[in-house]
C-alpha cells in the first residue's frame, strides 16, 4: 500500500471513530480522532503541488476536523452544519423530503443547499450559456400535452449537465467524495462527477439514475426526460423499461445530447447503480 493511502486509510478511520464517540456522546475522544483524522490529510498534503485537486480536498477534509476538535475540545457539541459536513464523506442522493423538515434537519440542509445550486445554475445557463438557443429551439420543437413541462425539463437537465461539465476536473485518486466536496474542491473522478450531477437533478425533481459500466470501468448519468428530440437517439438507452438520455459529464467536448464514440459502442453495458437509489 502507497504511503498517500495509508494516509487517507488512517484519515477515514479516524473520521469514523470520531463520528462512533460524536454519536454515544463521549466528546473528548471524539476530540481526539479529529486531530489524528486531521493531522493524516496534513501529512497527506505535504510534497503535493499547490495546483493539486487532491491537496485542496485534502486541506478541507482537514479543516473541517480541525474545527470540530475545538468545539470538541470545549465540551460542546458540534454545529449543524459542521456535523453535516464531517458526517457527508459518503454520497447519498438527495430527495426532496416528505414533508416540511425541522430547519436544522441536516437532510434537508443539503437538498436546500443543492436545490440552490441547481436553480441558480439554471438561471446562468438561460442567461449567458452559448448553447442555450439551440437547446430552447429544440425545446419549443416539443409537441403534445403538458409541451411546456417538458420543455423546462430539458432545459433544466441541460444547464446543469453543462454546470457539472464546465465546473469539475476530472481528477484521478481522489476517493468517495460526497457531491458537497466535489463542488468545493470544483473536481472528481467520473462517478463523483455523475453523483453530483445525479443529486442535483433530483434536487429539482428530476429523475436521473446514476448509471455504471464494468467494461469500460465509468460511470456516467441517466435522465427520464418526458420527451427528446431525435437527434439525441444516440445518446439513448432503454434500462429496465425506461427510456433514459445518457450524459457524460467527463467529455469535455460533447454537448447535451452527445456522448463520446467509447461511450456509445458500449451503451448496452451500462447498468444502473442501485447504491443508496
């Protein structure tokens, strides 16, 4: 085992002592795992450029912990938000809850915070993005019942494929990051990236699978979309009786509705991810 995985093992498993003395309220011990936690993503950091996505991740996980041993320290509990924060290491899709949740409700902080995200990038996208017209032509184009719904829909889907697409780097190494890292750190490997373009199109009520190939060892996004245009049939799939549009976010130069030649030879390989679905 390399020197930086022992490393990020040591992290996690500190991390997880602390969230087990957080949970049966021992808060000194706690204290204690976060500075061992901590002090393995500084040792982490050292000797890796500063242009590095894994040291800024690695730099955050750390300040994240170092502040959560000082409220430690004092006795306290830790912080809403700083709580959420240390517990979200692991991805897990967010949904809008049932019903309207207590406001300190982590859950719901982060299908907020999403929600936000999403709303605001969709906003920028029909503002500014040099696609936009072409897609809301091909929206209008849509014909039937309930034609306006599904316009939004795809216009909705297509700014923020392009919000993950043209905000995260695909890094290598970078380990289960939680759809909140990869939008701080602005990086991820593929199944990151799709996790954080999965979480914020449910965020917005859209139905999106996150969808995974042994073959090709990636993972991409599958969206049901109520209507596509024709256009986009190579970029569809038909899983488990439903018809989904895929997206690749890693593809640096495929527009909404296209995916890359590997991509496409393999379509039939992909599978859906029922991890947490």
């Amino acid at each position: 085992m390399s020197r930086a995985r022992r490393l990020v093992a040591i992290a996690r498993d500190a991390t997880n002592q602390l969230l087990t003395f957080l949970d049966i309220g021992d808060l000194r011990r706690a204290a204690k795992a976060a500075i061992k936690a901590a002090e393995a993503y500084v040792t982490l950091t050292k000797g890796l450029p500063a242009t590095s996505r894994m040291k800024r991740m690695a730099t955050t996980r750390a300040e994240l912990l170092v502040g959560a041993a000082k409220v430690l320290k004092l006795g306290r509990r830790l912080p809403t938000d700083l709580e959420y924060a240390i517990r979200d290491f692991e991805w897990k899709p967010a949904a809008a809850p049932h019903m309207h949740p207590p406001a300190d409700d982590p859950a719901a902080a982060r299908w907020l915070e999403l929600r936000r995200v999403a709303t605001q990038a969709y906003q920028d996208f029909l503002k500014t993005h040099p696609d936009r017209q072409r897609l809301t032509d091909l929206a209008h184009a849509f014909r039937g019942q309930d034609a306006s719904m599904w316009q939004v829909e795809f216009l909705e889907a297509s700014s923020l494929y392009y919000y993950v697409r043209d905000r995260t780097t695909y890094v290598t190494g970078t380990g289960r990051q939680s759809s909140r890292e990869t939008l701080y750190v602005g990086g991820g490997q593929c199944l990151e990236q799709a996790r954080l373009l999965v979480d914020l199109l449910r965020s917005l009520n859209l139905k999106a699978h996150l969808l995974a190939s042994e073959l090709l060892r990636h993972a991409i996004v599958g969206i049901e979309l109520k209507a596509f245009p024709e256009s986009f049939q190579s970029a569809m799939v038909r899983l488990q009786g439903q018809y989904l549009l895929l997206v690749d976010t890693t593809c640096q130069n495929c527009a909404f509705g296209e995916l890359p030649d590997e991509v496409i030879h393999a379509k039939g390989s992909f599978e859906v991810w029922q991890v947490n679905e």
